[in-house]
C-alpha cells in the first residue's frame, strides 16, 4: 500500500532526520509537556531530538527512561503491521488547522481508506459518554444529516454521543473521522472495535499517540484539541457541567473555531453544560444540523437553514376590521349584524363591509339565523 | 369591603368625568383600537369619550352600536357585584409599568385579597397551552422557586404553563397574579375556575375587560401586553414556534423587559419558539428560578445563583507531574518507579517525588510489587 498521497514511505522516514526526530518525540514527549513543547518549537525537532536523547546538560532528565526504551524501528515496524502511515505538518495529508495549536502534535498515525480530506468541510460533534437517549438520537440525526449535506463527521469514538455521531454518518453511507488517545491499532473503547473497523473502510482513524500507546486520561485531553483543531466548527450535542466534552469546546472557543451546543431539558444535567455555554454566549445554540452547516459554511457556500415551519392561522391574511368581525362570529351558532357590531365593536357599516369580503373569500355565509362562519373555518 | 385602597369607590367614579369616561372606553373601545387610541391620548380619555358618545363630525361611527348599548351603571353594578375593584392610571394601585405602553389600558378591573403589590418584584411566567410534560413541570418549579424567593408569579391562568407556574406560586403559600382576557368575573378556561378561587383567596385577577366580557382571540393578544408591561421581567418555559405566550414575549423585548426563556429539546415542538429566541440573543437562557431572579432582581438586590455543581476529581489539585504520575498507576496492578518514568514520560527522580507526595496524600502507597493506589481512589 502506498502512503505517498497522504505522508512519507517510512523509508524516507528513516533517512530525514526531521521526520525522524518527530517521530522519536511524538513517543518520547507528551504532547502537551509546558517544559519542553517550547524548547522543541524553538530548535525544531531534529535540533531538539539531539538535545533530549543526549539529556544535554542535563535538562532532560525526565525523558530519559523512554529515550532509553525507544526503538524507532520498531516503532516504525508497528506503524507498517498496523496498516497505518505517517502524517506530518507542511506534508499533503496534514490537516491544516493543527498549525493553529499551541501544542502542535509532531506527528499524526492515520489509518483507514480516506486519501484526501476537506478539512474545510468538517465539524466536530462530542458530547457525554454518559449521555441520555435524548442526546444519543440527536448526535445521530446530527451525524447523519451532516454526512448528507456533504460535511465530513469527525468525533473521538467514545462511548455515548461520539459513537452515536459516527453511526449516524456512517448511516448516511458518507466516511467519519475518528481520532483517537491511544494508538491507532488499539481500539478504544475495546466493545467499539468493530465500529473503529467500519470508520477505517471508508474513513479515518487518527492520533498522535504511536501504535501501541495506551489512552490514559491525560492523551484523552490532548486528545479533545485535535479535534476540535482540525474541524471547522464543534457541536456539543450533550455535555454535563463537568463533562469532557467541554474540554473540546474549550479547545474550539480558544482556536476562534465555530463553537456550537445543543440545548437540552434544564431537568437533565447531560445538558447542563450546553445549556450553561449556551447562556453566557460561548457556544451558539443550534437545533439542527442545517443550523450547524450554516454557522460553518465557507462564505459565500453556506447552505441557509430551512425557514421555520410558520403555520398560516386562518384569519392572518385579514385586515384588522374583517378579522374583527369574523373573530367575533360564534364558533356555531349564526348572528345578526348589529350583535356583530356591538361585538367586533365596530360600526355597522364596518360589519356589513367586512361579512362582503368574507363571504367573497369563502370564509363566512348566510343562513336563517344570520351570519355565521363557513364549517370549514371553524377551529376544531 | 373598601377599595379604597387600591382604586376608588363605585361613587367617585360617578362623580368624576374622566374616571367614569375611562370605564366607558374600556367598554366601547377595544385596547388596541390603532385607530382610536391615538385620538384618545391625545384629547385625554373625558374629551375623547365626549366626542365619541357623540360620534362628533361623524368620525366615530364604528364606536356607535356600542355606545348605544352602553349602560354605565350596570357596568358599575356588575363590577360592585363581581366583588372587583377599578385601578386608573395615577392613582394608587395602578402597576406603574402600564404607563410604558403604547396602548396603555383606560382602566383596571381588580379582583381579589391582595392589596400592596411590589410590582418590581415581580416576573412573568408564560408559555404553551400544549405544553409537555417537561414544561409543566419547570413551570411548576419556576413557580414554587420564584414565590419562596419573594417574587410575584404573574400569569395567564391559562392550561398549560401559566396554570403550572400559579399552581407552584399557590403549592409555596404565596399570592399569585392571573391576567385574563376577558372579564374578572368570567373564570376562563371554566375548568380552571377553582384555580381562579384559589388565585384569588390571596392574589388577585386583573382585566381590562369590564365584567361579562367574553374572552377572544384579540383580547388574548392585547392580554399579554399586560402581563409584559406589569412585571419586571418574562420568562418563557415553553413555546412552539407560533405560541401565543411569543406574543407576550415580545412585548417584553419592546418595553425593555428583561426576557428570559427556559430551553428544551430540540426534538420537542413545544420547545422550538424558546429555542430560537435563545439562539437569536432575543432570550436569555434561564435554567432555574435563581437565574430568573439573578436577571430581574433590583441592582445591589441581585441574589446570585447558586455556584454550580462542580465536582472535585481526585487529581485535580495535583501539579502536573504528579498527576501525570498518577494517571500513569494502573487501576489494580502495582508497578515500578522505572515503568512508572517510561509510562509517564518523566525522571526517574520526578516519578520518585512524585509518588512520595502522593503518598502523604493518600492517594498511592507501596506494595509488594511495587507502587499503586489506594483502593479508595480507584474509579470505579
């Protein structure tokens, strides 16, 4: 298999000291270390390999147990048996808006049959892992109706509304993102293995994490940047005030990316986070996935979210004094002119005007009695 | 019984022109008459209700068939024999908010025990006739919450939200306000004529309809100016997209009023008209009766919510490489300070210090093969 479109053969790998070096820091250094992600960003990875697998001058003390156990070959061997490939920032296949990020990852696993991606066209959708059956059902619609609209679903596979966002994609036949904490051959949560396969036949499984790396909550954090980085908008279907979930809408509020959340029951604290964002302004409420689409559209592309469902009442076309009159007419029974008038509190010749365009328009007819409203017009 | 207090007695209103004029326009006039009120406010409600009695050069022939049918005394009689009292502009019991509008009622038709009203105290609490059961219950709580926290709940008496948020003013043993459409004397829903009893047992039931009048659709819409205008603020528990209680909402949002709205569902119809004021800035979003208060209170006065619900992880208050030490101890097993380094990506050192604080914390301690956590801070 051919990674050329998407990153590096892993024989160019071994003979750039650059892309080396990224991939010996991306297992030896935490992706989000506040020590040492300056010092790499300022000497580049190659200069800042030499110095921490030399431990020079002795700042590097943490690092040197993994810089003792690492086998790049290996590493790469696991990268090759895992079916995975390489990406790497200023390649093809990099998804643009990790360059956005403090903490830039220095390497990213992909695995799956996705070649090229719109990153463009993307948008997050996370939520609980304790979410609700309310939340599950809209997560899918979401997924789904997204994936139909043409916007690639990119999500973190967990349990809950990521899962439920994937599927629901993967329902509408259109490929999903997964990206993942541990490595990329290691299915997490283990009872979404055979989900992870399903994303990887047509989509993408992504990480930073090297194949065999175990996701611990620390690279489930890192985790959450990346995807809202990479997208173009988030969505927080559910999220209680402490869920995880916010730690991605964190993510997308900082990179100015378009943050939304959907509100739910303030009886239900799966949704007392999204409703909490909502109220202070962080997050924009959206109730549909046209509604998403059109906060992340490209100008100029977005799609206007269908105009609400108005129901047209029967008297809405009247000018004040036909509806007045016709308001005033017993639901059943007929009247007079003059009870109309008294009631409508207009004059008679108001009424007698009115009841002539009515009856043109069908709404109201003649009987024994007097006046009375058409059966058809009658409210239910 | 003396009225005194909040309006004036039967026999004054005899005696003084522009009283008993104000009654006799609130019988002739419909309230949002576009076309009289303006020539009302301008000549003042006695030299208006001259001109128009007397249908003066001819320009108030729609007001004619209910002067004719106009009997003052029976007005006044009825008003006597329905137990209600008159507020007017100006005089003490008159909700000072009414003077915001633009079509400000003639009058006031009072009924019940309550005399003093803090109206600045005081919020709306509105929404659908089809509510869910979602709705009546936040609308119970809103309405239980805001009476124990000294605001008054005033409402339509409609099915719905309005009856659920009196029923939680009445469940705290706190006065309620009902606004109807119709007269004070006319309980309308009929059904909810023991909730009208009750209301009244120690609030009270306004309308600026004279007694006997029936309740219509225009009423209704005029109604929930009134309800806008009176309190400090309105809150929303439930709309579809074309509720009745948006009409009340957007009342408040012309005077000024704060408008608050209670989000739901994205699934639920009921919810689609709160949603899309929240999502239009129009409402801001209120998940509890605090909130509301928060909003509404007088400045300096302002209860603040309560804090939210944020629950302490065990590592939360741990520095970063301790925490990262800890995240890296297997749930069960006990491990090494060598596996520990690599799995955490620090020294040999950190990970000794590490763990040494952590253990006078009592979060690991030392085992036969090694370190572990204490079993009470394993998740579960």
């Amino acid at each position: 298999m051919s990674n050329a479109k998407l990153g590096v053969e892993a024989d160019q790998v071994r003979t750039d000291a650059e892309l080396s070096a990224r991939v010996a820091l991306s297992v030896v250094v935490e992706p989000m270390d506040t020590k040492l992600a300056p010092v790499i960003r300022e000497l580049g990875a190659a200069r800042a390999w030499a110095a921490i697998s030399s431990n020079a001058g002795g700042h590097f003390d943490r690092c040197q147990p993994r810089v003792q156990a690492l086998d790049l070959e290996q590493v790469l061997w696991n990268t090759h048996q895992a079916g995975a490939r390489l990406l790497f920032a200023g390649l093809p296949g990099w998804p643009p808006g990790l360059d956005d990020l403090e903490f830039a990852p220095f390497t990213l696993w992909a695995r799956g049959a996705m070649a090229d991606v719109d990153w463009m066209r993307s948008v997050a959708v996370v939520g609980s892992r304790a979410a609700t059956s309310y939340g599950l059902h809209v997560a899918g619609e979401f997924g789904y109706d997204l994936a139909s609209s043409g916007y690639l679903v990119v999500s973190g596979a967990a349990f809950g509304i990521d899962a439920a966002a994937h599927r629901g994609a993967l329902a509408a036949e259109v490929p999903t993102i997964a990206i993942l904490a541990g490595g990329v051959d290691r299915p997490y949560p283990l009872a979404h293995s055979q989900l992870l396969d399903q994303i990887r036949a047509t989509g993408l499984v992504l990480s930073e994490a090297p194949p065999g790396a175990s996701p611990r909550r620390e690279r489930f954090l890192a985790r959450n940047r990346l995807i809202a980085a990479v997208t173009a908008g988030t969505v927080v279907v559910e999220a209680g005030l402490r869920s995880g979930a916010l730690s991605s809408a964190g993510h997308a509020e900082r990179l100015g990316r378009v943050l939304a959340a959907v509100p739910g029951p303030v009886t239900s604290a799966a949704s007392a986070g999204t409703n909490a964002w909502i109220r202070d302004g962080r997050a924009v409420l959206v109730s549909s996935a046209a509604q998403c689409v059109e906060l992340v559209a490209p100008i100029g592309e977005g799609l206007l979210a269908p105009e609400r469902d108005e129901l047209t009442l029967v008297y809405d076309d009247l000018a004040e004094v036909p509806r007045r009159v016709f308001e005033s007419l017993p639901k059943l029974r007929a009247t007079t002119v003059d009870r109309l008038a008294v009631i409508a509190g207009v004059s008679g010749q108001e009424v007698m005007a009115a009841l002539g365009s009515l009856e043109l328009t069908g709404r109201v007819e003649r009987s024994a009695g007097g006046w009375r409203r058409r059966p058809q017009d009658a409210p239910g």
